[in-house]
C-alpha cells in the first residue's frame, strides 16, 4: 500500500499553509542550498541519502518527553549514534526531521515499517541551530545525544500525528560528500487541548499466570498443598511481573481482568506451602511472605475497580472447541470453572467480579468458539478486529461491542493498539517507539471522521513481561490528561450502541489462523482428562470426606485445560500424566490384602477376607465380593454360589470380613475377592487365591462311627474281665494263712500279671 493510503481518513485534504510548508521544503531539498530569508525558518541544507552510506548509522531513541506535548513544552529526545561501518564518520551532526500530519492509521504503519532514509518522501531537517554535532564518529563507536526543541518550533499546524525523524548526517572518507548515514523514525501526538468529542478506552490489565499448584496435598488436616515449583515467588516480588502490575495497575485507570487460580495459588502460599523439588522431595516453601504482601497489595489496588473474572485456570477455549467437545465430559468442566472464578475472587479479594466474559486465545474466533465461550453462562466474548474484521467501507473504526446473535456480544479489542507492546521492551529505544506508536494510533482513532462517540477495547497479551508491563504503564500516563480519550470499563464497553454499520459476521472456522491451531491442545490430552474425571468419579463415592480429594482434583483438572500450557506440550502432557498418577496412586490405598491359598476340612468352614484403607480418611459403601471359579465344588452363601458383604474401614485400619464356605466335592478350587462400589463398580484390582476343599462323605462317616463303637465294645469287654480276675485273686487270698501271703504271692499272681498288662 503506498504511503499515506488508507480506508478510514482522519482528514481532508492538507491546508494551503500545510502544503506551502511542504513546497518550501520540497525547494531546499531540490535546490540544495539555504532558504533565503524571510521564509519561516531555514532549515539546513538536505543531506545526500547515499545507498551506500544509508544505514552505516544506528539510532536508537531512548527518551521522547513529552509523549504528547502541549503549546510551551519544549521537546526533548535522548539516544545514541553508533557507527557499524569500517569508515569513521566526521563533520556528523543528529538532526530532527518533522513531517506533515499523517492522514490515516495505514499512513503510521507505513511509516513504522520504513527503515531507512527516502530522499523526497522523509521531510527535512528542521532549524539547524538545534541540531548536535559531531565531529568525529570513529568505526564501532557509540555516542549519545540529547536534541531538544522548543514545541513552537516543530510547526505543528493543527492536531494530529506527526512523523519525527531523527537522523545522521556526515562524511566518510571514500565519499565525502554530506549524506544521511542513519535514521529512525516515531511519531508525536499533537491535540494540546481537550477534543470536543473524545474516545471512550478501555484497557484490560491481566492477572493470570502459568500452573504451579499440582493436587497433592499432605495428609493434614488442613492439606497444605504442594507446589510443582517455586518460580512463581519470583513473578510477585515487587520487581517481578506481576508484582508490577499490581504496583502500576492501581495507578491506571484499567479494568482488572483476573484467572481466580491465581488467587487461589498465592493465597495457598500464604496459609505455608511445600514444593516438591526435582529430585522428589517435598520441602518447605520459603516464600510465604512475598505472597501475602502481594496479595495485601491487590485488594488495595482493586477496590472500587471493575474486575472481570475469567472461569477458573483459564480454560483454553479454541482448544475446546476445535479439539475437546467430541469427548464426552470435557464442556461439562466449564460451567463449574465459571462458578469457582465468582467464589475465589469473593473470598480473596473481598469484592464481586463480572463473570460475564470470555476471553479466546488472541480473540481469534469462529463459530465453534463463540458456541462453546458462551456455553457456560458467558454472553461477551472477547475477540480482536484482526479476527471479526471490518469492510472498510465505514471509512472509520466502529465501537467496541458487536451482537452477533443468541444474545451474545462480541467485544472487538482494536488489533493494533493490543499488540502495540508484543515486542521485547528491554531495550528502552524500543519502549520509546512502542509508545510513541500507540499514542498516535489511539490519537488517529479518535481523529476519523465521524461525529459518533465511540468506544474501543485494548485487550494485551495475557502474560506480559516486567518490560511490557512497564511500557504499557507510561502509554497510560500519556492518556491520562484525557485530551483525545476518556476511560471506560469493560462492562459499560459491552454494553455501549453498537455501530449500525459494523460488522457482526463471525469468521468462518476455516479463517481461524492456522499458526493458532497447531498449538492447539491435543484431542489426546481432553481424553486424558477425562479419564482422570472417570477415576475421580469412582473414587470419591467410597470416601466419608469427598472434598478432600474433589476439591483439589476438579481445580487441577481445570489447570490442565488452561490456555498457559499453548506452546508447552511436552510439559502439559507430564502434568496431566502426574495428576492421573497421583489420583491412582491414591485409589490403590484402598485394597485387598494379598491372601495365600486355604484348605477348606470338612463340609463347611469360614473363609476370612482383609481389606486394607491407607488413606487418613473413613471409606465406606465398599462391596467385597467372593465368588468361586466351581460352585459345584465350593460355593458360598449367596446367589450364583458367591457371597458379598458392605464393608467400612477406618482412615489407616483394616477390616478382615469372613465368608462362609461349602464344600461339595473335594479338590483346588479358585476364588475371585474384588471390591465394588455400591452402584456395582468394580473398584481396585482383584485378588485371587485357592482353596483346596477336602469335603467328606455319609459312607465314610458310617464306616468310621463303625470303627468307633467297635472300640468302645473292645473296652467294656476288657474292662469287665479285669474286674473278674481281680474279684478272683481276692477270694483265694482271704482262704490262707498272712504269714504265707510273701511266699505264696508269686505263684498267685503268676496269671494276673498278663491280665493287668492288658488293662493298661
């Protein structure tokens, strides 16, 4: 597009004195020699724009103040020079080169994009008196330089946006001629007094973070959680991201748009935390204190603000839609996402958010996306104007809110103004121009030729960095004094008229862009979520506290549909691995006790089962159910030949439950013990063992009762000849004499001696 072209004009054409400035400029650039007097300045003499030389110069602004000048300010501008040719540069002097109002947003862009001197297109140096002069620029060296100049002296005709060029002019020794070796171009807003019709702004100003909180707690009684890291004490610290955001943001006329998780984290912090390390320990977090001052400080910062609360962990929403609604469960998980954002900010920050929006990743929309942002109670959703695109045909930039059917608004974010600081803003040159480029599109916006009030959105990137954050304060700072913008919360955006002649067709699904969906969260990870769901599901019905595990599970399942993990896939794919192998980890400390093979002697006997809780909470309505491999052999007490029995066992007890057994037949049978839920759920892993039945028969026990009376008869029998030959042996005793009784008794008891051994 040529310079200067765009759809939407700020203006007419150029005034007669604009135009005559740019003849007089047009002479001396032509003419090469001075001005002569009597012309309203005389600039200096317009330096070569040698191909060769052009660029052997880099400039770098590093301060433009102020941003947005009034009549009486003097401007003044930092930066460096510095030399990357081979050649040293002499008889160099920066100068500043201002240009006519540019005329459109398309005319900044283009302006933006130019990297070096265009003899005839960039504008002449102004009054040479305010120039810096160099004397000598040797090869690879640095210099810096301060211009400053009196506003008055810019001729800045009527309000607009003003090209400003700062650039090097000198010699080298292979082409001695004067010649412009380097430039860098910006911009300076200039409305010195309040429009009579101003723009309404709203700037969001994002409180969301990336995942630190795993679902693991300790078996405490108030769970203190354990942390995937430490790292994000870092981003609270006074000098951290966040940390500047809070220390900013209360400054800053902004609408607060929160992840309640983060809440949630930091406010888990400050109750005392764990951190499991690297190596698996679990240790003390150490950062209790920054936490509890961050949070001290954003209650302050937030208190008669608006606050916009986005559903809990910050689902991705464009994942949900292109890659999650076709598994079962995984849309369910936004509805409770919305409700938890209300409650963690309430009970964190003490004031009542709007839960009304959603926020799709780089407001990129289609069809699918709306469906699914508004599916859980939301009715505006945020997008962007390089996604919901205008016409042209306006000539000028509609408001904000857009409906777009079913009672849904879309909120179009202005694309050039939410992108304005993407960029590394480390390097204060670029802070500078970054700044400078958004007051002059802010500026342009509100100079379209149109006699409605309008209200635009600024919606950054979710996460910017200290520098971003920094940038963006002073953008703001230039906007307050409220000469072209006025400010404006995110509700009242939504609600503002729409432009009758807006556009309102959300894009199709195919004009989603592409880069967006390939970091798209796999339809691998919503099934895997699902199945960590499922497990919960079937885990929590046998606890007597559920929400011990409920709680800290449904907001970890949350975490892993965040919109944080895009650009992360290996680390979202270990998270959601570790949260379902820490939810099965638990589940297993619920079992049956391994049991060894039994011997089951006679026709019945009793068969004890021991189930084993390691959790330090009460499970109750288990089923323990046995069932034989051979109910004609062994059967138990119960339909099918198996038995069952409700079973309850203290927090780190066990519970041993005994089953009757009938045996039928002898020989091994196998028997199969599992635990139920009571909705008839196999819970836990089975465990089997063998009974070996030795079961016995009438015939048998006929022939052994035989065997017992036979011995018995053997008894008496032998017993009552005893007391014969006893009764005997004392009749022949008392017929002889006593003396005789030594003599004789042998031969007497010659044959009661076998008798008696008989008896014993």
């Amino acid at each position: 597009m040529a310079d200067g072209a765009d759809t939407g004009d700020i203006s007419g054409p150029a005034p007669a004195p604009l135009r005559r400035r740019w003849l007089r400029r047009a002479v001396v650039l032509l003419a090469g020699t001075p001005v002569l007097a009597g012309l309203v300045y005389a600039p200096a003499p317009e330096a070569t724009a040698a191909e060769n030389g052009n660029g052997t110069v880099d400039v770098q602004l590093l301060s433009l103040a102020p941003a947005a000048p009034v009549k009486g300010d003097t401007l003044t501008i930092t930066g460096t020079v510095t030399n990357t040719g081979a050649e040293t540069i002499t008889d160099a002097h920066v100068g500043l080169r201002v240009g006519p109002p540019l005329n459109s947003r398309d005319a900044i862009d283009s302006v933006s994009e130019r990297t070096r001197f265009r003899a005839g297109v960039d504008p002449a140096e102004i009054d040479a008196a305010y120039a810096v002069k160099i004397p000598a620029l040797p090869s690879k060296v640095g210099q810096e330089f301060t211009l400053k100049v009196p506003v008055n002296k810019l001729e800045l005709d009527k309000d607009g946006v003003y090209q400003l060029g700062v650039s090097v002019s000198g010699e080298t020794g292979s082409r001695p001629a004067e010649q412009v070796l380097g430039i860098e171009r910006t911009f300076l807003p200039w409305q010195p007094e309040a429009a009579a019709k101003r723009s309404q702004l709203t700037y969001l100003w994002p409180l969301i973070s990336t995942t630190h909180l795993t679902a693991e707690t300790l078996p405490d009684e108030t769970q203190t959680p354990v942390f995937l890291d430490d790292d994000l004490a870092a981003d609270l610290a006074e000098t951290g991201r966040l940390g500047q955001m809070v220390s900013l943001g209360k400054e800053l006329p902004v609408t607060w748009v929160i992840d309640p998780d983060l809440l949630y984290t930091v406010d888990a912090m400050t109750k005392g935390y764990r951190v499991r390390t690297p190596d698996g320990k679990v240790v003390q977090g150490k950062s209790k204190a920054v936490a509890e001052r961050w949070l001290n400080s954003l209650e302050a910062a937030v208190q008669g603000k608006k606050v916009v609360a986005l559903p809990f962990a910050d689902p991705d929403i464009a994942s949900l839609a292109h890659r999650g609604k076709d598994v079962s469960g995984s849309l369910g998980q936004l509805r409770p996402a919305t409700d938890k954002a209300a409650q963690a900010v309430e009970t964190v920050l003490h004031i009542t958010p709007s839960t009304d929006f959603s926020w799709p990743l780089e407001g990129a929309i289609d069809p699918s996306i709306v469906n699914v942002a508004t599916s859980a109670g939301a009715h505006n959703v945020l997008t962007r104007s390089d996604s919901l695109q205008e016409s042209g045909t306006l000539g000028y930039t509609p408001s904000a809110a857009r409906p777009i059917g079913a009672g849904a608004t879309a909120v179009v974010a202005d694309a050039r103004l939410s992108t304005a600081f993407q960029g590394d803003m480390l390097a204060a040159g670029t802070s500078t121009l970054a700044v400078q480029e958004f007051l002059a599109q802010s500026l342009a916006l509100n100079l379209q030729p149109t006699d409605a009030q309008r209200s635009f959105v600024v919606a950054p990137q979710r996460m910017p960095t200290s520098s971003q954050v920094q940038s963006m304060a002073v953008a703001l700072r230039g906007l307050q004094p409220g000469r072209w913008t006025q400010p404006l919360d995110l509700e009242d955006a939504a609600k503002a008229k729409p432009d009758p002649g807006a556009a309102t067709q959300v894009p199709g699904a195919g004009q989603y862009p592409e880069m967006l969906r390939k970091s798209e969260l796999p339809q691998a990870a919503f099934e895997k979520i699902r199945t960590t769901q499922n497990t919960l599901d079937h885990f929590k019905v046998i606890l007597s506290a559920p929400d011990r595990v409920t709680i800290p599970f449904g907001n970890t399942i949350n975490r892993e549909m965040s919109t944080s993990w895009r650009g992360h896939p290996q680390e979202a794919r270990l998270y959601r691995d570790g949260v379902q192998q820490y939810l099965i980890g638990l589940t297993e400390k619920v079992r049956l006790v391994r049991k060894s093979d039994a011997t089951l002697s006679g026709h019945s006997a009793t068969i004890p089962v021991t189930v084993q809780n390691g959790l330090v909470q009460d499970v109750q309505g288990l089923v323990l159910r046995l069932k034989s491999a051979n109910p004609t052999r062994l059967m138990f007490e119960g339909e099918g030949g198996q038995a069952q029995q409700e079973v309850s066992v203290q927090g780190g007890h066990s519970q041993t439950v005994k089953f009757t057994a009938n045996a039928t037949a002898s020989g091994p049978v196998e028997v199969t013990a599992q635990l139920f839920t009571k909705d008839g759920v196999a819970y836990g892993k089975p465990r089997k063992f063998t009974v070996e039945a030795t079961e016995i028969t009438s015939t048998v026990m006929l022939v052994i009762a035989g065997g017992v009376l036979l011995l018995v008869l053997a008894g008496i029998k032998m017993y009552a000849a005893r007391k014969r030959v006893a009764a005997r042996a004392a009749a022949e005793e008392s017929t002889q004499p006593s003396d005789e009784s030594a003599d004789t008794g042998p031969q007497s008891g010659s044959t009661s001696g076998p008798g008696e051994t008989v008896d014993r």
